[in-house]
C-alpha cells in the first residue's frame, strides 16, 4: 500500500487552511479504505485487460477530455500505474510547431496510434481543435467547421481498421474547478500546473460550456460516442472510469507459461572488478 500512498501524495494540499475548507465542503467523498481497496481490484483487472490486448493483437485508443483541472492526469495514473509501458503508453502532446500547423490537422496524431497488442491514452486529444483552440482562438471557425465535418468520418476509419476507440469527458461544476485552481495557486507542488491556459479557462467558463455543448452535438456518433465521469469526487471519478473503461472491451483470461527461476551459473574463475567509489551515487539517505 506504501506505492499508492506515495502516489496520492499529489493530494495532500500544503495549504492546510484550503485544503480544510475543500474536504468540510465535501463532507460525502468516498472514504480512504474503499477507495484503495477498490482501486487495486480494478488495477488487478486492468492487467488481465493488458495482457488480453497484447495476446490477441488487439487495438485500443483511449482520450481523455474535460476542462483544465478536471482530474483526467489523476485517473490516467491509476490507469498505468501497475501496467507494461511496453502495451500501454500515455500521448500527451504539446503544442503544435510551426511545421505541424501546416499539416493536415490529424497527421501529428496518427503516429501514435497503437499497433496490435497495444493501448494508448490521449491526455488531450485531436478535440483540442473543439476546445481550447475554438475558445482561444488559435482556430478560426471555418478550421473549427471542416474538423467537425470530419471527426465523425476520421474516428469510423480508425473502428473499421480495428481499433476500439472510447471517449471519457471529465465534467467538473464551476465551484469545484474554482476550488481546485485556488489549491494549485498556493501549493508550491503543483503550482507547475497552472498555465496562462488555465487561467484564461476561468474567464471563459461559458465559452467552454457552449464549446464542449457543440462537440457532444456533432462528434458523439455510434462508433465512438462520449461518456462523461462527473469527477467533483476525484476517487470515485477514478473508480467509475476505470470500472466502466473495462466493461467496454470483452478481455478474458489468457494463457500463461509457468515461471520457473533459473539456477545461477557460478564460474570458478571469475573475480569481480572492485570499481572506483566516484562512479557511484553518495549514499545520503
């Protein structure tokens, strides 16, 4: 349990006062033991998922959308915490260069698409062009159109060549997002989190409603339709995704070769080099 611990040390707001006021105004979130609990049952799950997809060929793209502080890197964390990075791997790019503004707008995504065996998890995804690019104005409407124009088709090519393809929206409500900027700000630990972005989110709280209102209306199409994880609570959102993630894919168990441990080989005649102290790291702690 120590592993989990440290990982959710990202949790512990340094900011006594604040992260009081958080958790009195939270008073129903899902307690400690069944969250870790339940959070290591699913990560059990999770690997038979793993070892299913890479035993089968199979190919599976998973993204991860919601507003700034949402909670999507948290859960996509529990995702891979106990898993192969060989099979499973995390996409998150970051702003489009010069060059890749003159590509065609899905060719910077595609060479992360998986192979058979493995899945991939968008932390953000192509529907940036839907959202902050729309909002922000990195995007002019008729850009905003023509991508609208061909997701639906884009996301049917990608189901047809064998890729299941599932999309988890992060919904947060205007209180809790206001709630969790105010901890980053005073948090030296995850003050990093906050871009220029992120804070531009907060003005233009509406202009993301009506964006994210407009891609569900166009984009949440049979082979690949939305699901929103209301994530207020971060641990149940976690749990509610992560258990509905492996509803979706039909893994079984697989074969697997027994382990044997293998006896070491001892050569008489070797003797180990004694090595200079500089090359290794000072032992502090």
């Amino acid at each position: 349990m120590d592993e989990e611990m440290e990982l959710e040390l990202e949790d512990a707001e340094l900011s006594k006062a604040i992260a009081r006021v958080y958790n009195d105004a939270r008073p129903d979130q899902l307690d400690s033991g069944t969250y870790f609990g339940e959070l290591l049952r699913l990560q059990s799950e999770l690997i038979k998922l793993q070892d299913w997809v890479a035993h089968h060929g199979e190919k599976v793209v998973v993204i991860f959308e919601g507003r700034d502080s949402a909670g999507k890197g948290g859960v996509i964390k529990r995702i891979t915490q106990r898993l192969n990075p060989r099979v499973v791997r995390t996409v998150a790019l970051p702003a489009p260069s010069d060059r890749e503004k003159t590509q065609w707008y899905f060719q910077r995504y595609v060479p992360h698409l998986p192979a058979g065996g493995e899945i991939v998890l968008f932390d953000r995804s192509w529907y940036n062009r839907a959202g902050v690019e729309r909002v922000m104005g990195f995007a002019t409407e008729d850009e905003v159109e023509q991508f609208f124009q061909d997701v639906p088709e884009f996301e049917r090519m990608l189901v047809r060549s064998g890729i299941r393809v599932v999309k988890y929206w992060f919904s947060i409500t205007d209180e809790e997002q206001q709630m969790r900027f105010l901890m980053r700000i005073h948090d030296p630990l995850k003050q990093w989190k906050l871009s220029p972005m992120d804070l531009q989110s907060r003005v233009r709280w509406e202009g993301y409603t009506k964006a994210k209102e407009d891609m569900f209306e166009r984009t949440n199409i049979p082979e690949a339709p939305w699901y929103i994880v209301p994530a207020n609570d971060k641990r149940r959102a976690r749990l509610n995704c992560i258990s509905h993630l492996l509803s979706l894919v039909p893994y079984t168990d697989v074969p697997h070769e027994g382990i044997a441990l293998p006896d070491r080989v001892f050569n008489p005649d070797y003797e180990r080099e004694v090595l200079p102290r500089d090359l290794y790291v000072p032992e502090k702690y």
